[in-house]
C-alpha cells in the first residue's frame, strides 16, 4: 500500500509495561517495634498469614520475580526484589503490604526503581570481531573465528538474562546504586563511545573471574530514580561478595568514574523463615 510522504508509521498504543525487560523495585523495611508490640496474638496470627500469601512467589498476583531477604544492619530488616513486565504488579505488593495488618509494622525505609536493559557496551558480533582485531588477534587467525563463533553463540542467552533474569539458587545478596561521574577532570559522558566501550570490556574481564562464585545484574535508573545504575550481586559466599566490588574497583571505569551509593547486604529466605527471622 503506497504511503503518502511526510506520514510516518502509527505509533504503539500507549503502555505503562516495558517493550523490552522488565520493570525491577528494590524496596526494604524496618520492623516498627512499638507497632509489633501494640498487635494482639490474633492480630498479629493474621498479619503474618496475610504477609505469607502477599509474598508467596507462586501466588497468581505475584510479579514474575520475587525475592526476600533478611538485611544486616540498622538501615533496613526487611529487603524485597521484584521484577515484572507490569509496574502496577510490583507495586501492588508494596500496597497490598502497607494495608496489611503488618503495615504498620513493616516500615518502608528505602527503595529503588530500575529497568531491565541490555547495555550500549555489551558488543554485536560486528564490535566484537573489531575488538579481537584491536586486541591482535587477526581474522587469519584460526582462533579469530572460533572465538567470534563461541561468542555469537553466547550472546542471546545473555542478553535474554539481563531483560528476564533468572535470579541465581544462591544465600547472599547485596545491592547498590551508582553513577557515572561527571567531574571535569572526569567526565564519562565527554569520553568517546570508543574509550568507554573498552573501559567497560576491561570492567567486564574483571567480573568473569568470578563466575560461579557472584552473580551479577545491572539495572538501568536512568529518569527512574536518583541515582543512573543499580547494581544486584548473588554471593556463593559472604566473602565472595567483598572479594569481587573490592577488586573491581581498581578497574579505570571504575577508580576514575564511578560513584557508589548505600550498599544493602542481605541473605535469601523464604517469607515464612524471614518474618521469624525477625521476631514476627
């Protein structure tokens, strides 16, 4: 059918649910111990029921991901992940939470609102032949193909986990937001794509290391929340958890240009093992 010029193509209906990934909240509370203590043994027999099926991650309501963990340290008790193609999902637990009978038990003490992406500096295939080549591997070389196809066989199944992760059967979790600087003596967003695009390869090399001890999943905050980046790291162990921020921050992308924000430790439990966990 002949398209008159000067008349583009209809747009898509309007929709508050993602086009590609997911919706994600980090959200963590403090238990309220004047408000614990003011329920009675029905009341509180019945907010904890309610509790368990509002954070039961095979409830039909539930998001498509749905994590709780138990929080070290005064800022928080309580952590929740949930991610979800629909924003009113995630959101409708918070709220289903607040009007609980632990509402007012369960405080809100901080959060965070991201999305699910695939980052500008994860490569194509294309960008990652040229990088084997800057890198000085020729395409004569036997080892250029082999390495090309290895990657675009890779490359799916990862971008298909940083838009609908699965999130990882392991006890430690943290989280933390973080920026780019823009300092002038240190402005990531005036260095050519080039210079960052290696920056972030190099960055990247660092966290392959620790492939089956951490997990990683990088959320985009971008016009979302304070801060540009959120970052969600699985521990095999506690200690694997330091081991892997410590020894990237001497990364270039990261010694020169990152700034941190609060980070939030946690360990993975069941509703039912966290809310006795917590004396509830």
């Amino acid at each position: 059918m002949h398209r008159p010029q000067g008349h583009s193509a209809p747009l898509p209906d309007p929709t508050v649910k993602m086009t590609e990934g997911w919706h994600c909240l980090h959200i963590y509370y403090q238990v309220d111990q004047q408000a614990l203590r003011a329920l009675d043994s029905a009341e509180l027999a019945y907010g904890r029921a309610e509790v368990l099926e509002i954070l039961n991650p095979e409830s039909q309501d539930s998001p498509a991901r749905l994590q709780v963990s138990v929080v070290s340290g005064h800022r928080a008790d309580l952590g929740l992940m949930m991610m979800d193609p629909d924003p009113l999902k995630i959101d409708a637990v918070t709220q289903r939470l607040r009007a609980s009978r632990l509402g007012t038990v369960l405080k809100a003490s901080w959060s965070f609102v991201s999305i699910t992406e695939v980052s500008e500096y994860v490569p194509t295939a294309e960008q990652y032949a040229e990088r084997l080549q800057r890198e000085g591997t020729l395409p004569s070389d036997p080892a250029f193909q082999a390495k090309l196809n290895a990657y675009q066989q890779r490359l799916p199944a990862m971008n298909q986990q940083r838009l609908y992760p699965e999130i990882p059967p392991f006890p430690v979790v943290t989280f933390y937001p973080m920026n780019k600087i823009r300092h002038p003596l240190a402005n990531w967003y005036t260095e050519p794509f080039s210079v960052r695009s290696d920056l972030m390869a190099e960055h990247a090399t660092s966290g392959i290391r620790f492939a089956g001890r951490v997990s990683q999943l990088i959320t985009a905050s971008t016009g979302f929340d304070d801060w540009e980046w959120g970052v969600t790291l699985w521990g095999r162990s506690p200690e694997h958890i330091k081991d892997i921020v410590y020894s990237m921050r001497f990364d270039r992308a990261s010694a020169r240009f990152a700034e941190f924000g609060p980070f939030y430790i946690g360990y993975v439990m069941s509703a039912n093992d966290a809310l006795k966990h917590l004396r509830i």
